[in-house]
C-alpha cells in the first residue's frame, strides 16, 4: 500500500512539475498550433467514395462443409471457401487491384471533374488536376529534372516488356495508395473506396473499379466454359461441313443410278447413305456440346448484388481539425519530455563542456 501511495504521490508531483512552468507548456502547445494550421491547410481536401458489393458464391460449401463454413464465419474464420474449384477468392480481390497490370489499366479511364465536365483521363487528372503539398516539391522537381525522358502513361516499354518506367512506377504507387478492398469474412461484402481530390472523379473510379472488378472475375470464371465452347463452336462448324458433303454425294450418287437394280450400286449407294448418317451423328454431337458450353458459360458467370452504389461524396474524408488535434497533443508531449528530461540532461551535458 506504502508502495502504491508513494508512486501516486510522484505521478502527482510530476503533473505539478509540468503545469507549474504553464508559460513553457503554452509556448510549446501554440507553436505546435500554428504548425499544424499551416501542415492543415497545405494538404489538399480529399473525397472518399465506396461501392459496397454482395459477390455470388461459388458452390464449394454446399452442404455439411458449407454449415460448417457458416459457423465458422460467425467466429470471423473462413472455412470452406477457398476450397472451391476458384483460384481466385475474395480475399484476392485485394491483391488484383494492386497489381501493376491492373493498375495500368486505370491510365485511360474517362473521368471528369466536379465543376468542369470538359473530358479528360485519369492519368491526365493525376498530372494536372491534383495538386501536392508544398513539402512535396523539391522531390517533385528533382523527379521531373531527372526524369524528362519519361513520358507519362507509356506503361512497358516496347523494346523491353519487362521493364517499366519510374514515372508510370510511382503514378502507380500513388493510385495503388488510393484505393481500398476491404473483405468481411462474416458475410463476405465486398468494399471498394477510392479517394481522389476531386469528389466526382472518386466517384467515377469507384463505379470503374467495381465494373472492373466484376469484368476481371467473370471473364477469368468463365475462361474455361469459354475456351470448350469455341473449341466445340469449330468442330460444330467443320463437321456441318462434311456432312453436307457427304449429303451431296449421296444424294447425287442416289439421282443418277436411281433406275439401277445392280448389286454394286446398291451397295456403294448405302455406303454413302451410311457415311453421310456418321457425319450427321458427329455434326448433333458437336452442336449438343457447343450449346452445353454456352449454357456453362451462363452458369459460371457469377452475380454481384450492388449493395450501395459510387455518390460524390459531400464531405471531404481528411478533416483539417485532425491534424491540428495531433499536432497540439506532440507539442504537449515534447513540454513534458522537455520540462521532465530533457531539459536535465541538456543542462548536465552543457556543464560537461
């Protein structure tokens, strides 16, 4: 209990060691104030929109894996999904829009912005619309001084596919930052937010992100469905041909020795009949496939229920007063390291010189 007193009693006397150098604390507290107004109004207002999807799960948890998946997803553990015959699971979905092929993609989407609606693209909104923080310029500049070479927007290089230019590397960097994909693993929804200075531009690449998002998992679910039913499509197409061919030859065969009674006529007549009989056989087997790969086709494609739909955000998602809360509370903090430590140690330190 002597013990417990005595600390509060020092956790006291450090308090009033503070407050009673209070001119000391305000210095420190209005210094760091009007630091954080200028770091506050230098850093652009940013918009955040979201599209919030509901994805068609795939058949992998049917029955007693899919109660147990249930179950388990109530404790926020995933089971049974990823045992589907998808290598691509929601929780990949993340991963997809950080990749660089993807990210690519995004260059020459048509955006417009909220007070202009003269057409333009993204990376051009990125390199002329947005607007950086003045800290940010020396490296700006020194990245244009050493970069001029480098246009904008060119992606890979043609001589050499695997090699991408720094420029395109940090614009990617820079919207790969900008977007989110969060996955509830309780009932697996989909969140898509982007965030851009304009709100109307975070708007249209949350709607762009989510159609993309959508366009990259049908087409990759219904790779395989699609691939049988060109395949099937062909052999369909070819065997039509061959047996019209071999209809022709019946039945011009059949025309011209129709008043023949010989044996051989006969004879090479049902050879012709049973070949052109084959080729029909071949040609209905081919069309039943080709029609059972489109209807896989159908099958495979997932649905996705939008649950909330990209709006241009009213409200801008960085809030100024943040910036000034924090840096208030680090002026504090360093008049309490300052007055309690440092102040001591700097002291002892000059002494010694």
């Amino acid at each position: 209990m002597e013990e417990k007193k005595h600390k509060e009693i020092d956790v006291v006397a450090l308090i009033l060691k503070v407050l009673k150098e209070w001119r000391l604390l305000l210095k420190f507290v209005s210094i760091a104030a009007v630091i954080g107004i200028i770091v506050a109004f230098s850093i652009p207002r940013e918009y955040t929109s979201e599209v919030i999807l509901a994805p068609e799960l795939s058949s992998g948890g049917i029955g007693m894996s899919g109660n147990l998946s249930d179950l388990a997803s109530s404790f926020g553990i995933d089971l049974g999904k990823k045992s589907s015959m998808d290598a691509i699971y929601p929780e990949l979905y993340p991963d997809i829009f950080s990749s660089t092929d993807f990210l690519l993609t995004l260059f020459d989407v048509p955006v417009r912005l909220k007070d202009n609606s003269t057409g333009r693209t993204y990376l051009d909104h990125l390199l002329k619309d947005t607007k950086a923080p003045f800290w940010t310029y020396p490296k700006a500049w020194l990245i244009g001084l050493f970069k001029k070479s480098e246009t904008p927007g060119k992606g890979k290089s043609a001589k050499d596919s695997y090699r991408l230019s720094q420029v395109d590397s940090e614009i990617c960097e820079g919207i790969a930052g900008a977007m989110v994909c969060l996955i509830d693993k309780k009932t697996s929804e989909i969140t898509i937010s982007m965030t851009d200075q304009d709100p109307m531009v975070a708007a249209i690449m949350a709607d762009t992100l989510q159609r993309r998002l959508q366009s990259y998992i049908t087409e990759y679910r219904t790779k395989k469905a699609r691939v049988d039913y060109e395949y099937y499509k062909k052999m369909a197409a070819e065997s039509k041909l061959r047996y019209e061919k071999a209809q022709h030859l019946y039945a011009s065969y059949s025309d011209s020795n129709a008043d023949l009674q010989l044996q051989s006529f006969k004879s090479k007549e049902e050879q012709l009949e049973n070949e052109m009989q084959l080729q029909y056989n071949v040609y209905s087997q081919m069309a039943a496939q080709m029609k059972a790969a489109e209807a896989k086709i159908q099958e495979r494609t997932p649905a996705f229920t939008v649950i909330q739909n990209a709006y241009m955000p009213v409200k801008p998602s960085n809030h100024r007063s943040r910036f000034l809360f924090i840096f208030v509370f680090l002026g504090g903090l360093l008049d309490v390291l300052w007055v309690l430590f440092l102040r001591d140690y700097y002291r002892k330190a000059k002494q010694k010189h």
